[in-house]
C-alpha cells in the first residue's frame, strides 16, 4: 500500500512527503462529503476487473448482481470504470452508483453510467481510493479479476480477520459455472490453511459462489437480524432488529463461550457510551467481553443470530 505513493522513485524531500499527505487529505475530506449525504443508505462495494468484455459471463453475473441488490435497497459502490466496474453501475443505474476511480495513464477513464455525476470521485493514490472502496461498505462482493482485485479482495479479508473493519459480508462471485473463485479457494485451503498461516475457521469470513442469487441472499441475510455493533469500553456491543429470545440467548452462550473471555453474552439496552447515536437507542442489544481476537468465529456467532428470524 505505502509503495502505492511512489511512482518512479523514492520522494527525496520533505516537501515531497507535505504534498503526499496535503492531496490525500485534500481527497479524503471532499469524498467523505460525498458519501455522507448518503449515509442512511447500506452500500455494496463491487470489484473485479476492468478488462472483461461487456458481454462476458463474469460481467453479465455482475451487472445481474448490482441490479438484484439494487431493489433489495442498496447502493453500489465500484472502482467507475469499464468491465466489471461498469456493469456493476450499469445493473445498479446511476441513481443508486457511486464509483471510486483512480487517476492512471490507461484504462482507468470514467464508465459512461458514472461520468459527470457528482457521486464519482477521482483519487490519485491506491491507498485512499482503498479506503473509501471499504469505508462506507456494508457488504463486499468479488467479481473475478487481476493482481488489483486480489490486493482489494486479500485486503478485505486482512481487516475482517484482525477486526479492523466491522463485520461486513465478503462474497466472491463467479459466472454461473465459472471456476475462478474455486481455484483460488483451493489455493487458500491446500497452501495457506494447510501450512497453519490462516486458521481454518477463517473461511467463515467470505462466501464462494457462482448464483446470483444466493450472493444476494448472502448479503440481505446478514442483516436479517444483525443491524450494526462497536466497542463500548471492554464491551463489544451487536445491536439487532430483534430481540434474543431467553432460551436461545443461553445457547449463543454455550456455542460461543470461547470467544468470551468473562463473564457472558447478555442481552442489553443502550450503554452510556452510545449516547452519539440517538437514532437506535431504542435497538436491543447484546453485550460481551470479546477477545478481540477470533473475528471469524464472531461472524458464525452473528450467523447464528440472524439464523433464529
């Protein structure tokens, strides 16, 4: 990422270092006045690649994707320009596209969907365009593409693990039939977790699939129950929809003890701590201890939440 500033050589100066830190800045403050006149709406990040053809399989899964997740009530977010990036404004329409582009000497101009609307922002370095790809996202979908989809897709899954980034769903699409995402989860299961660099409950942080459908099933289930959750002191605080009936609230503790580390999870109202967001003190909650360490078996946790509804 860091590497994501230089362009053919190192900065020498510190007034070099002062301009890297003045035009970030410059485009992060203006691109997150743009997306916060949207803020009461849940958005989707879409990447893939901008080289696959408007009528190849991967694009047309992605431009059906946007437009189901588009009715179910979400924004989309992509990079804003072609292929992947295009369908997925395309599907999604302009009314509900934002696109977060990157200033390159190819390939990188404004899709036609997005350009001249006031919701595309250009960015000069990768690691700032990152950041509000992933910022504003409530959910992750992956569509095939190159070595800037897996630096994206890899990234994701780096802030989900460590608790970073809140709980959000991560789905990597295929093309009905399509087997890129297969090898690459065989790649991730016969080399990484084989040799202990990733645990295997970890998997339980992305989806693989090549339906359409279930993609979109994936993301609205999420959030059939669960609505939001942060730290609160030593808490960690899942606001739901609904409240925890009592006798599946003891099984949540059972199954889930492990990432306990005292006392148990109980269900909660409001903490003092929450007073800036007046707008869901009246959610219900539940309140814990979390080791802040195993965030992929806090996803299955949230799973199982949203599985009693």
């Amino acid at each position: 990422m860091i590497a994501s500033v230089l362009r053919f050589g190192r900065q020498k100066s510190p007034r070099g270092d002062l301009k890297i830190v003045n035009t970030a800045l410059k485009e992060l403050r203006y691109s997150f006045g743009v997306f916060n006149r949207h803020r009461d709406k849940r958005k989707v990040t879409m990447f893939g690649s901008a080289r696959l053809a408007a009528d190849s399989p991967e694009c047309r899964a992605a431009r059906d994707f946007a437009a189901r997740i588009a009715d179910r009530g979400f924004m989309v977010i992509t990079g804003g320009a072609g292929g992947i990036m295009q369908a997925g404004n395309e599907g999604a329409g302009r009314e509900r596209s934002f696109g977060v582009n990157i200033r390159l000497p190819f390939e990188q101009g404004a899709n036609p969907i997005l350009d001249g609307d006031e919701k595309l922002v250009w960015f000069k370095y990768f690691f700032t365009r990152k950041l509000l790809l992933v910022k504003d996202a409530d959910a992750i979908a992956l569509f095939p593409g190159g070595f800037g989809t897996h630096d994206e897709g890899f990234e994701v899954l780096t802030l989900a693990q460590t608790g970073k980034n809140r709980p959000v769903p991560v789905v990597l699409v295929d093309a009905p039939g399509g087997t890129y995402w297969a090898a690459w989860e065989r790649f991730v299961q016969e080399t990484i977790v084989a040799r202990g660099l990733v645990a295997p409950e970890d998997a339980a942080l992305y989806r693989i699939t090549d339906d359409v459908g279930a993609a979109v099933d994936e993301i609205t289930r999420f959030y059939r129950n669960y609505h939001s959750s942060r730290y609160v002191g030593d808490r960690f605080v899942i606001r739901l929809n609904r409240p925890i009936p009592r006798g599946a609230l003891a099984e949540i503790n059972a199954a889930f003890a492990d990432i306990v580390v005292e006392g148990e999870i109980a269900a909660s109202g409001a903490l003092e701590g929450e007073a800036n967001e007046p707008e869901i003190a009246a959610l219900p909650r539940l309140a814990f201890r979390f080791d802040r360490r195993r965030f992929a078996r806090l996803r299955q946790m949230i799973d199982r939440i949203n599985a009693l509804y």
